[in-house]
C-alpha cells in the first residue's frame, strides 16, 4: 500500500510539472498571437491612416485640372504639414479606440494599442525642384492621353519657324534706319542763287509709318474694346515669391519628346487664350500669360501680338523681297516721287521705304485676319498676299475680318509656346492654377508650395506592456497608377 501512495504522489507530481509547462507554452503562445496581432492590426491602420490622410486632396483642384495633392491649409490660412500629421494622428487613434458604447460598458481589448508619435520625415510639394513634382503629375493624369498627331503638327509648324529665322530678323530697325536717311534734313542750293536752303524730303510712305504710333494690337483688333480687362497682382503667386520646399522626397520627372508633348497638350486642354477663353477662369488669355507674363490680360495678348507682328513683318518682308513683281511695282512707285527730281540718288532709298510700308500695312492685315478667327499662313504666296500697293496708304480701310487660310490665332499660339522655355511654361502654369482655385470659396489662401504630394511617416506605437512597435510608411498618389 505504502508502494502505491508513493506511485501515485509521483504521478500528481509529472502532471502538476507538465501542466505547468504546458500553460506556460499556452500563455506563451498565445502572447505572441496577441503580440503578433496588436502588430498585424497597427500595420492596417497605419495603412488606412494614410490612405485617409491622401483621401482629403483639394477637390477644386483635382475636378479644375485633375491632380492630386494634399492642400495642408485644410481650407484654412495657414499650411503646414504639421496639419497632415495631425490629421494621420487622429485616422490612427480613430481606428484603435474604443467605441462610444464600449467606453460606457466599459470594455476592454485583448489587442490594446496606443500611437506614441508620428514623426514625418520626408514629404515632396506641388512646386519641388522649379515645379518638377506638379509636372510628374501632370504627365501621370495625361498618361492615357493621344498626343502624337495633335502635338505633330505644332511641333512641325514650330520646327518651320525656327530654321526660318524670322524670330532673328527686325524689320522694324531696318525700317527705322532708313526712315532716319529719308527725313534728315539736307542743305541744297534750290533756286541756283548759290545759298544752301535747309530740304526735307518728302516721304510717299510716311502716311502709313505714321500709324505705327497707335499701337500693333490696337491697329489689329477687330474690336478694341472687346478686349478682357481683368488683371492680377503677381506678386502673391508661385513664380515670384519665395517658395516654400519639401525634403526632395520624389523631384523626379520623365525627359524626352513624349512627355513634353503630353504637357504642351495639357497646357492646350487646361487654359484659356483669345478666342477661347474658359468662363471660370480669372485671366482670360492664359497661354498668353504662359508667354508674356504681364500682369493683365491687354498686356499679355498685346506682347503676344506685337511678338507676332514681328515674326509676320519678316515673313513678309522676305516675300516680297523675293518676288519680282511686288518689288518691281515698288520701284515703279518709287520714281513718281517729286523728290527724285533733286534727290535722284534717293531712289532706292524711298522705294525701300514703299516696301518696308508696304510690308507693314500686310502684316497688320495679317493680324486683324488672325485676331477675328481667320488662317494666315506662316509664309506667303501671291494668292494669300491681302493688300495691293494701291491700297496700302489707306490699309485700315481694307482690313478683312475672318477667312484665308493657313494658321489660325491658337496655331501661332501653340507654335510659341512649343518654342518657350519648360521652366518658365511650368512656373506660369502654377500661377494660373493658383489664381483660378484661391477664387473658389474656402481656397483664398491655396497655395502649390503647400500642396503635399509624397509624404514619409514613422509610427510609433506602444502596444500591452508597453511593448514598442515601429512602423514606416511612404505614401504618394502615383503608387496607385
């Protein structure tokens, strides 16, 4: 009997030994569940923490111009992504604490977990690397976009322009130069009594060189007081004052024919110009800010004018310098002038004059054709030249709204724009977008060196125990491209 006790006292023994150790290996087990657990639930609420805070983008901006970026002003007057933070922080918590009726029952969690900090440590903004981070943006949202045979033909027209030479030429200094020999004053014995008289020459051409004074666009318009008035002050937007920056998270942008091409389209699609002004915007000429950058609309379409005028007065003045016909009607003009009479020697100096008229009164008979939705081509042929000699002293009398053929307004526009520098086209372009969303309400203080569009975070978080999790998250919208 003795025997048997002592057997059954080792038994209780084993088990009390083995029970123990297999609770421990249970509790153990499941501690590391749990751990694993409280890890595996912090992982997915970092992940919607992020994904809320990239879901608050600035609607108008997205629904205006189709980008994506996180406006930290939050529709206040002040951005920081200080607010961002905040806002991560708040996704994080919300998705971790207790609901309302589980705090008044008082409940608890086998997953209990608390966010220590949220540090940011890199985040890129719209205006990076002189707009580099707006532009990759740009080109995602134009991806799906067919560009080639649009862009082709600009780029063609541009290319033309280009190794013509016309932007290079200035007719008009020419033009002054010889005006300058014609009116100055000569000493000359007229009525043979041996006393030099002071004698200026009469110039058949003077007349239309007069009307240089009333100014290209206002010669040019169909109806000058038709034209857009609104104006800004630039000094508030992105392209002159100092920008803010991000830690240069992702300032990387695609190079090359193609994406250049998929921003020039975008620059078409997006703004307004002459002729095609879009209702919601502030400035109505756009792509001619994009070129001149003045701060009104007159302004702009007027440099854009004056910049055509220049580059059609030497198209023009290349034409009839090679065409036989015009310059042999120019001289025939020429040797009517009474001056010639005493002047002999001024002969080519006046028809020069009469051509440099000439070409003059054409161009803005261009202008006026392209300003009223007509076609011009690029370089002339006898059946696209508009005014006759004849007609060219009195030339506002002969302008023609509309018609022709060639290339419209829009197509020198665009063929400027493809020859403008990328930095200031990407600088300009920030400017509009910043004009046109701080008109909308709740947007008066946007700014695009505000505007987050990559932002890296490092969580913290202190699960049962105090037991440290680490967690680091990079979330920008083209991850979901």
């Amino acid at each position: 009997m003795r025997q048997r006790l002592q057997a059954d006292a080792y038994i209780t023994v084993y088990l009390s030994l083995s029970l123990t150790i297999i609770l421990a290996l249970i509790l153990a087990l499941l501690q590391g569940a749990r751990t694993g657990a409280v890890r595996m639930k912090s992982e997915l609420v970092v992940d919607i923490a992020m994904n809320s805070a990239l879901g608050e983008y600035n609607r108008e901006l997205f629904e205006k111009y189709g980008l994506l970026l996180i406006d930290t002003t939050y529709g206040g007057t002040n951005g920081s992504v200080i607010h961002t933070r905040d806002h991560i922080e708040k996704y994080f918590s919300k998705n971790f604490e207790l609901s309302p009726v589980g705090l008044v029952t008082g409940r608890s969690t086998m997953m209990p977990a608390r966010l220590s900090s949220a540090d940011i440590t890199g985040y890129s903004v719209a205006t990076d690397g002189g707009g580099a981070v707006l532009k990759r943006q740009i080109l995602s949202y134009m991806g799906s976009e067919p560009v080639e045979a649009a862009i082709k033909s600009i780029q063609n027209n541009a290319d033309q322009l280009k190794n013509s030479g016309f932007e290079e030429m200035n007719v008009e200094n020419e033009a002054q130069s010889n005006a300058n020999d014609i009116n100055t004053p000569r000493e000359l014995d007229l009525d043979g009594n041996g006393e030099n008289e002071t004698y200026y020459v009469d110039n058949p051409a003077a007349g239309v060189t007069a009307q240089k004074s009333v100014g290209i666009l206002s010669l040019a318009a169909p109806n000058i007081n038709a034209i857009s008035t609104a104006a800004i002050d630039s000094s508030t937007l992105a392209s002159h004052r100092k920008l803010l920056k991000g830690t240069g998270l992702d300032e990387t942008v695609a190079m090359g024919a193609g994406p250049d091409m998929l921003f020039e389209r975008y620059l078409h699609e997006k703004c307004g110009c002459y002729g095609l002004e879009k209702e919601d915007s502030h400035l109505k000429y756009e792509l001619e800010y994009i070129l001149a950058g003045k701060d009104s609309d007159y302004a702009n379409l007027e440099k854009v004018v004056e910049r055509l005028f220049l580059i059609k007065e030497a198209a023009n003045y290349v034409y009839i310098m090679n065409d036989p016909a015009k310059l042999a009607e120019a001289d025939a003009l020429a040797l009517t002038a009474s001056v010639l009479l005493t002047l002999p020697e001024l002969q080519e100096a006046i028809k020069m004059a009469i051509i440099f008229a000439w070409t003059f009164a054409e161009t803005i008979s261009d202008l006026r054709i392209l300003l009223s939705g007509g076609k011009v081509p690029l370089i002339k042929t006898a059946d696209s030249w508009n005014l006759s000699l004849e007609h060219m002293l009195e030339f506002r009398d002969h302008l023609k709204n509309g018609g022709g053929s060639g290339l419209s307004y829009e197509d020198y526009l665009k063929m400027l724009l493809i020859l403008e520098k990328k930095q200031k086209k990407t600088m300009r372009l920030m400017d509009i977008i910043e004009i046109n969303i701080r008109k909308l309400s709740g947007n008066e203080a946007f700014s695009l060196d505000r505007c987050v569009d990559i932002i890296s975070v490092d969580f913290e978080i202190l699960g049962a125990y105090s037991k440290k999790i680490e967690i680091e998250r990079i979330y920008g919208y083209e991850m979901f491209d």
